[in-house]
C-alpha cells in the first residue's frame, strides 16, 4: 500500500477541497459560536461605556498620579520604619496564620470527601458540596462580616484566610488522596496492617508532598492576598497603604507598594526553596 506524502495529501485537497471541509453543522456551530462570542465582548465593550476617549482621558490621570509617586519617599525616623515594618510583619503573620489554621482544619476534612477513603456515598457528597459552599465566599467578603464581628485589626484578616483556606485545601487534599497508588495500600494490608495502619503507611506518604505544595503555594498568595486585606480595615500593610493615598501622600505610597513586591519577592523565593528542599526529601523517603 502506498503511503501517502505531504504532496499527494496537497493535490488530493486541491482536486477535491470540499472533501477535506468540517461537515455543514460543524461549521455552522462553530460560526454561531464565534459570533456569539465576538456579541458578547461588543455588548460588554458597550455597556461599560468603553471608548478611546475615555481610555486615553484615563491614561492622562494615571500619568498625573504616577508622576506624584516620584521621587518615592524615604523614611528618616526610626519611628517611621518602626510603622511601616510593622505593617509588613502583619501581613506576613496573617498569611502565615491563616494558612496554617486552614491546612490543620481541613486536614481531616479531605478524608471525608475522597471517594477511596469515605465509601458512604451520602456523607462524600454532603462534603464535598461543603467544600463548594465555604470556597463560594471571597476572602474579601469574609474579612468585611468577620471585621463587623471581631473589629478591626489582623485577626479579621487571619478568620477570613482560614475559612477561605479550609474550602480551597479541602478541595485539592481530598482530590489528591484519590489520585494515589493502591500498590502501597494493598502492601500494608497483605503484611496484615488496619485501614487505619494502610492509610498512615500506604497513602499519606504519596500525599505529603503534595499537600506541602499546596500549603506553600497558598501562603505566597495569601501574603499577597492580605494586603487587599488590610485595606478594608483588617489590619497589617494595606492598612498603611490605604491611609496613604486616601491623604494623597503618593510618594510614601509608591515607597509601600516597592516594600510589598520586595517582601512577596523574598517570599515566593525561600518558599521556592523550602519546597524543592523538602518536597525533594520526601519523595526520596516514600
């Protein structure tokens, strides 16, 4: 049988391009599709009242406030910085608590909502919609009903990291306890080991490190996410932040905002790190 060529595959679309064409309903589909799309951005384009005009006349302003942010302020007083480095511990202790309390509660909860784990087809599901229900609530929106609750100042800010954090870790704990191997499980109940026993030795240990990942990388992002934080009143550097540029003081808030890209710089690059390092010495031990 003679294998076709890319020059015999050229002709035969040549002599006959119709045979080659997606069928009439595909391409319909396809058309209807995409003007359904190129619709839906035109009618968004119209209803926010975009226009060149508007863009350029806001480019202008933006161009005014950047040019109030230079030179950035410098802080001469010990008690300056002493503010200003206390705003950043802040955020970085929130992040840090949030994540934390989030992993420990949510923990146990992943066992629940794995199907290799909860046989009890009811329960599965009832936690797993309650995965859904608690991730259905922005951090944003639980640091405004917690700072009515407890007041301002950073332990808003720590409450709404955590909850938030016990929906998002539940979520992919339980999604990974059901990716593992059963090999390691089936070894330890062959040696005559409990569940109990096959899940601390057969399956945590193909799960460690993707639950230190997880962790890691939640924080780096919640150590950006408590700035926004800050700004609504719970506490730390976005505090600082939104108290500068509400009394129009760009220059100290431009030298702000480069300590919080320099203090989320530092961390995603230890937690880089702690994560190759760590992540690399329990895959060796598994």
């Amino acid at each position: 049988m003679t294998q076709p060529t890319d020059a015999r595959i050229a002709a035969a679309m040549t002599a006959h391009p119709r045979a080659f064409r997606d069928p009439a309903p595909v391409r319909i589909r396809k058309i209807a599709l995409w003007v359904l799309f190129i619709g839906l951005i035109a009618w968004c384009l119209w209803d926010f009242n975009f226009s060149p005009e508007r863009i350029w006349t806001g480019l202008g302003r933006l161009g005014r406030v950047a040019s109030f942010m230079f030179p950035p302020h410098i802080w001469t007083t010990w008690e300056d910085w002493a503010e200003i480095l206390n705003g950043l511990g802040e955020t970085l202790s929130m992040a840090f608590l949030g994540t934390v309390l989030g992993a420990v509660v949510a923990f146990p909860l992943a066992f629940l909502g794995a199907k290799n784990i909860n046989r009890i087809f009811w329960l599965r599901m009832s936690a797993r919609r309650g995965y859904d229900v608690i991730r259905a609530f922005e951090t944003l929106i639980l640091a405004l009903i917690f700072i009515r609750a407890f007041g301002l100042g950073p332990l808003a800010g720590i409450l709404a990291i955590a909850v938030s954090e016990i929906g998002t870790f539940a979520k992919l704990f339980s999604e990974a306890l059901e990716n593992t191997s059963r090999r390691p499980v089936e070894g330890v109940v062959a040696s005559g080991g409990s569940r109990l026993q096959s899940i601390r030795y057969g399956i945590l240990p193909q799960v460690a490190p993707v639950y230190l990942s997880v962790i890691l990388y939640n924080f780096e992002s919640n150590v950006r996410s408590g700035t926004i934080l800050g700004i609504v009143g719970a506490g730390g550097i976005g505090f600082l932040l939104s108290d500068r540029i509400s009394a129009y003081r760009w220059d100290e808030a431009w030298s702000i905002i480069f300590l919080i890209i320099a203090m989320v710089y530092l961390i995603d690059g230890l937690s880089a790190r702690v994560r190759t390092r760590l992540i690399g010495s329990l895959e060796r031990t598994a």
